[in-house]
C-alpha cells in the first residue's frame, strides 16, 4: 500500500451524542490522510467502543471530501436512530 498525499484541506470530522436511557451514545466520524484517504465513524455507548465503520475515499475527487463526510456520519446517526427507534416500545 502506497501513502498518497494529504488533501490541501482536511476535512472537518462531525461529533454527535445523545442520552439513550442512562447512557451516553456518542457518534464520532474522523477522516484519515493516510495511509490512504478514509473516513471512519466509530460509536461509543457509555465511553466503551461499540462498532466502527470504514469507507475507502482513495478515488473521491478532493472537492467532495467534506461533502462525503458529512453524508456518511449523518447515515449512520440516521442508521442508529431507526434502529433504536424499533427497539422501542410502541405507545
């Protein structure tokens, strides 16, 4: 794997978290430079790691980095709150 070089402008990751009953639900999505250009979002439930998604950006355009970032964590906020939402009960 070869290092490419980093954007001019590196692209602002996105933080979100909410209260899910007692515990904290903290999404956190950060784009890397290197050893290739990725973005990753990891969720934490209580400070503890709970899942991690990756999405190679090696072959975005460098003026759509911040654009992608911002879709990919809001889909997995969206993708989260579904999910919570159905494990919900119904009144």
């Amino acid at each position: 794997m070869t290092d490419v070089a980093p954007p001019r402008e590196l692209p602002m990751g996105r933080l979100d978290a909410f209260d899910v009953g007692t515990k904290k639900l903290t999404i956190q999505t950060e784009f890397f430079p290197r050893p290739t250009w990725r973005v990753e979002t990891k969720v934490y439930l209580a400070g503890a790691l709970k899942k991690v998604y990756t999405e190679d950006l090696s072959a975005t355009p460098e003026s759509d980095l911040q654009r992608f970032v911002n879709e990919f964590h809001q889909a997995k906020l969206d993708e989260i709150e579904a999910g919570l939402r159905k494990t919900q009960p119904q009144q």
